[in-house]
C-alpha cells in the first residue's frame, strides 16, 4: 500500500502500490495440458464499492491491468507454455474486463483489472446488492479455470474511507475528493445564480486575495441560503467499524435538486462551486460530522473554515457566513490535536487538490459520458 503525505495533511491514497509477482520458469516436463491454479482477492473481502474505480483516472500500468488495487486475479501456470485470456464479470458492468498473457511453464502473474461500472445503472441502487462476481480463464477459447465469489455491490453514493483487515488498516480517504465535482451542472446553476462569472476570476496581490477568496465564498454561502437547502439531520455513517468505515454522500446536482443536506454533502456542494472558481479547498471530517476549508492565500498558509450546519438558518446576510467561519473555527481548533496525531479514521483532512494530483477525479468524470446527469434548474 502506498501513503502519500503533505506536510500539513496526511492524505493517504486509495490507489496502492501494484506489482506483479514472477515465480522462476520450472521445466515444462512433457507437461503441454493447461494446468492452471487460479486466485482471486478482493479488498475489502466479499465487498464492491464501484465509486472507488470509476473516480480513478486511467493509469499507465496496462500490463497489470490498470485498476484500484482492489481486486487481484492471480494466475499459476503448472502445465506447459500457454496463452490465456483472463475475463471477470458481474451485474452492473457495461462490459467484462478481459485481459489476455502468455505464461511460461511454472510462471505466476496477477491482474488487477479496471472494471468498467455502469453509474446510470449504479445511480438507482438504494442499499447493498447481493450478486456474483465470476472470474474465469480460457485457453483456445475453453474455460479452465474459474471462481465465482458472493459479493455485496454498494451504490455510488456510499464511499468506503477505511478499512481494517488481516491486521492491517488501509485508508481510502482520498474518496471524499471524487464527490467534488467543480463541472457538476449544480455549480452551473449556482453560479448563474450568484451572478458569478468562473472565467473572469483572477489572483490578486496577497490582501487583494484574500478579500477576493472571502468576497467568493460569502456569495455562494449566501446563495445557497437563498436556495433554502435544509440540513438533513440522517446518520452519515453507513459503516462504522470496527472492519468497514463508509458513508452515505451526495452527488453535487443531488442535493442542490433534493435541496436537503447533511453536513458532508454542503461541505462537498461549497468545495464544488469554491474550486470552480480557483479557490482551492479541503474537507475536515471529525466523528460524526464534517465541515469545508478554503485557503485564502495562494502560498496556501491560511485558511477558513465553513460551519455548513448554519445554511439552515436563512440568513443569507453578511453576518451568517461570519458566524458560520467563526464555528467553523471553533469546531477546528476542537479537532486539530486529534488532527495532528493522525488519530484516523475518526478525524481526517483531505486536501482535493492533492487528491487530483494523484489521481482522484471527480466521480462524475469518472462515470462516464455527462449526457445523463441531471441538470440544474
């Protein structure tokens, strides 16, 4: 597993290291019948999050497959040099990931295939699906292996943030930056709303800038209270250990349609819009809650944070969003210890920039075409 860290975050990648292992050639010994043992493992076991894979961007490591790193096929050839074709499906892909080797007498290779999720069809699953996942190899288009496991598919709006398993503990939290999505059509909306142009925005000389990046968040806070989001009292975790930590999160265009959000989801919304603009941004989850920062220097030094919570009020006056910094504060100088002694999973930074830079996307990318998002109003 790979860590990646900032000096002020620690921003722990879902996508780990991936290597394929080679076991020595052994003498083919007359053998020349397929004889393969074949290993399927999946992180977390018995478990698929498809927004784990379609919020990756594709990757150089075709040879291995391409993947999260979260589903690993491994192939023992025990027979003679062989061509083999590698294919895994299951319900909810637009297709089968297949994968094609030629294995030498006595060689072991894995595969960790990119499985090409439907999200419109992933989009209406309301809780956990129970359902097959087949993986088979063929040689000259026979199948001579193949295992079939019993999974639970979670929807797309469940993200997985950690995970303990055989001892080990795998933080995924880099998830939470795949919701935001500065092109979603809410931000569109919002925006055209605001009266704000993303085009025009340009950095300013340092205390220019930092009334600028204050100026911008202040109109979408207000806007969004204009809008009349109401906060959603519902629990956020989905799982909550002591295995799986996941929870339930919306989309950006969900909750500026629905007009409902818990504090995640107005966290994820304001990260959006706030990005849109160039305004950098990271989310702060503490145990069962969650609040959205924004740098206002561009050395990214300082920061604010927004107290989203307070959106139900209906004030959409300066002095609401002053208040709403002014808990956001206070809510993390509460968390920062907890914060700084990486007291995971229950307190996390996630910085979106840096999740970009290595590779998270905006889930709504990763899904596929825009054609079937909703669109703003």
């Amino acid at each position: 597993m790979v860590r990646l860290a900032t000096r002020r975050h620690a921003l722990s990648l879902f996508v780990w290291a991936l290597f394929a292992s080679f076991a020595p050639p052994a003498a083919a010994a007359g053998r020349s019948a397929p004889d393969i043992a074949l290993e399927v493992a999946l992180t977390p076991p018995g478990e698929l999050y498809p927004a784990l894979d379609l919020s990756q961007a594709p990757r150089g490591d075709r040879s291995l497959g391409g993947g999260s790193g979260l589903l690993r096929v491994a192939v023992l050839n025990r027979g003679g040099a062989t061509a083999l074709r590698l294919r895994v499906d299951s319900e909810g892909l637009r297709a089968p990931a297949e994968f094609e080797l030629a294995l030498a007498s006595g060689e072991r290779r894995s595969w960790w295939p990119r499985l090409d999720w439907d999200a419109a069809a992933l989009r209406g699953l309301s809780a956990p699906r129970r359902q097959d996942l087949r993986v088979s190899v063929e040689a000259d288009g026979v199948a001579i292996a193949a295992e079939r496991l019993d999974v639970r598919l979670h929807g797309l709006d469940e993200a997985l943030y950690y995970v303990r398993s055989d001892g080990q503990s795998v933080d995924l939290a880099g998830i939470f930056a795949a919701y935001v999505d500065p092109h979603s059509p809410a931000v569109d909306a919002i925006l055209a709303r605001a009266g704000l142009d993303a085009a025009t925005q340009h950095p300013l000389p340092a205390a220019a800038e930092r009334a600028r990046r204050l100026a911008l968040a202040a109109a979408v806070w207000s806007e969004l209270v204009r809008r009349g989001l109401r906060y959603s009292a519902d629990v956020l975790a989905l799982e909550s250990g002591p295995r799986l930590y996941s929870q339930r999160v919306q989309l950006p265009e969900q909750t500026w349609q629905l007009g409902s959000a818990h504090c995640l989801d107005a966290s994820v919304l304001i990260a959006s819009v706030l990005e849109r603009l160039g305004v950098p941004t990271f989310l702060v989850l503490v145990p069962g809650h969650a609040l959205v920062g924004f740098y206002v220097d561009a050395a990214r030094r300082e920061a604010e944070v927004v107290e989203t919570t307070l959106l139900a009020g209906g004030d959409a006056s300066a002095g609401s969003f002053a208040a709403a910094l002014a808990a956001g504060r206070a809510r993390y100088r509460l968390a920062l210890p907890h914060l700084a002694a990486g007291a995971r999973p229950g307190h996390m930074v996630i910085d979106v920039s840096a999740a970009r830079a290595y590779g998270i996307m905006p889930l709504a990318v990763g899904a596929g075409s825009r054609d079937d998002r909703p669109p703003g109003d």
